[in-house]
C-alpha cells in the first residue's frame, strides 16, 4: 500500500460523537476508498477461490460418481443448514420463535413457488403425452438446482455483508474473515455444484451459475460498505431464510431420489456419504466454534464472531468499535 499504514478500529470510533459516516473518516490514515476496493477484492476472492477449490473437487473422480454424490450433496446441505446457518440466526438478539417463523416461512415459500411453476409446467403440456412426460422428468430435475441457487444467493449476500462489517471494523479482521468465509463456501459450493450437476445442468453452466450466485457476496459486501447500519440487523432472517432453501432442497428432492433405490447395497452408501457430508461441515466449523466459546459464554455470537473472535485473540489484538470489544451482535446486529 505504498508504505501508508493502516487505521484500525480503535481509531476509526474513537469519536463517539461523530456520525455514523464522519466515524469512518476519523482517520486520515487510511481512505473510505481504499476500505471499500478492499470489500470489493475481498468479496469476489471469496467467491473465486471457494468454487475453485469446490471444482477441483467435484470434476475429478466425484463427477463419475453423480448419483452417489446425492447423498453427499444432502449431507452437506442439512449440516450448513441446521449446523451453521440456523444456529448463527437463532444466537442472535432476534426472539427464536421469530427465526423458527421466518424458516417455516421460506420451507412454505418455496413448496409454493415450487407449486406454482409444476402447475405452469402441467398446463403448457397440457395433451402432449410424450413430450409432457419427457419434459415433466426434465423439469423435475432441474428444480432442485434453480432452488440451491436462490438459498445460495441470500447466503453469499449475507457472507458479503459480513465481510464489510469486519473491514471496516478493522482491515485485518476483514482478511480474516475472509479466509475464514471462503474455507466454509468450499464444502457448500461443492454440495451447490453437485446438486446442478444431478439436475442435469451441463457442467460448464453449473460452473456458471454457481459463480453468479456467489456475486451476491459483492452485492452485500459494497451495500453493507454504504449502507451497514441497515443492513445488519437482516443478517438473522437471510441466515434462515438461506437455511430453508437448503433444508427444502434436501428433503424434497435429494432424498426422494435416494429412496427411490430400493436395493440393500444402496442403503450403507447412502448413510455413510450423508455422514462425510456432515463431517465435513462439522469439521470446516469446529476450528471456529472451538476459539469463540471460550471467548465469552454470555455474549451471543454470530457468523462473523464465531469465525473470527479466536483469531484475533489469538494474535493478540481486539477489534474495538466505540469502546467495547467486538462482538457479533454489537457490529452486526445492534442499531449503531
């Protein structure tokens, strides 16, 4: 950066009087421009770097093994959902009958949206019994993978927002947290990647989408730059919402095709690929939750805590927003 040493958060808030905006500028150290070219390199990295290592993964041997990557595609979506996702929105401030609401919420929302297109779907084939047949098989496999990719989408937006929140807080909490994000989108965007695949999406068009879906972190992370205090106290709802997406696609149609094979030798492959996927979400989250729980029993933490409040103790250093040390709810979810 050309020698100019940066400006961390004890001196960005230290003026509690000044706006929300003026408390950025505090510090002529650093530039409001260089904090948001950041977010935006952050944020795209982010994205980039987890589908590569999601690709690398998934196009080697795992792509002859679609139909058994169904059970390993579900695994890994109901662990980030009920693992991840939805024990990061109810540890917020938000009432848990509130969080639970807005997951039903979005189960029931996308059962009719899902609805509503098969209904458009029946009626455009209407007496074209061939083609109807045809195309109803096609449609039933694709629906999966244009829903993954909306739960995607909130999720990664969230992440974005996330990012912003660290960097400006403290540009090296920022790359923290964004190795951190980018370490846990590895085993969902190889999970998101699979389930296209399964859905019929050729591979090149997955490998598409799924990077499309990932640029909703750049929408969150420069809308959170400009507009953080907003958007913060969403992060709970997106995280649930992201969690219905996830949970629908898995028990609606990832284990429905499994149930489908009906023969003995199938059933220990299906339980066994199902636990790696857990594990896997388990084991990209247990570093994470191991360094926050001992930071503080009391205080609730969220995605951007649980990720990062270990790392910066552990080398030493705190991000402070006026005053008080950082935690998830005071950055992320507080009114400033």
């Amino acid at each position: 950066m050309g020698g100019t040493p940066l400006c961390f958060a004890s001196r960005r808030f230290a003026c509690d009087g000044k706006s929300w905006l003026n408390r950025r500028l505090a510090c002529g150290r650093i530039t409001i421009d260089a904090i948001f070219l950041f977010i935006v390199i952050a944020t795209l990295a982010s994205g980039v770097l987890s589908l590569a290592g999601a690709a690398s993964l998934s196009l080697g041997l795992l792509s002859k093994l679609i139909d058994k990557m169904v059970s390993f595609s579900a695994g890994v979506l109901l662990g980030t959902a009920l693992l991840h996702l939805l024990p990061e929105s109810l540890e917020s401030h938000v009432d848990a009958h509130v969080i639970t609401g807005w997951l039903l919420g979005g189960l029931l929302g996308f059962f009719l949206l899902e609805k509503l297109a098969l209904l458009r779907h029946s009626h455009h084939h209407e007496g074209d019994g061939h083609h109807h047949e045809h195309g109803h098989d096609a449609h039933e496999a694709g629906k999966g993978g244009w829903m993954i990719l909306v739960g995607s989408a909130i999720h990664n937006f969230a992440d974005g927002v996330v990012i912003a929140a660290a960097f400006l807080t403290d540009p090296r909490l920022g790359v923290a947290a964004t190795v951190s994000i980018t370490v846990h989108e590895v085993a969902h965007k190889l999970g998101d990647f699979m389930v296209l695949l399964n859905a019929g999406f050729p591979r090149r068009k997955a490998l598409v989408l799924t990077l499309a879906s990932s640029l909703t972190a750049l929408a969150g992370g420069v809308l959170g730059y400009f507009m953080l205090d907003r958007l913060q106290s969403l992060i709970p709802y997106l995280l649930a919402l992201a969690a219905s997406s996830f949970i629908y696609i898995a028990v609606s149609d990832l284990m429905p095709q499994m149930q489908r094979r009906t023969s003995p030798r199938d059933a220990l492959p299906q339980i066994l690929l199902i636990a790696v996927g857990l594990a896997l979400v388990v084991w990209l989250n247990g570093h994470d939750h191991e360094h926050a729980h001992g930071r503080d029993h009391d205080a609730p933490r969220s995605a951007l805590a649980m990720s990062l409040a270990g790392v910066g103790g552990a080398y030493g250093w705190a991000p402070v927003a006026t005053g008080r040390r950082l935690s998830a709810h005071h950055s992320l979810h507080d009114p400033a």
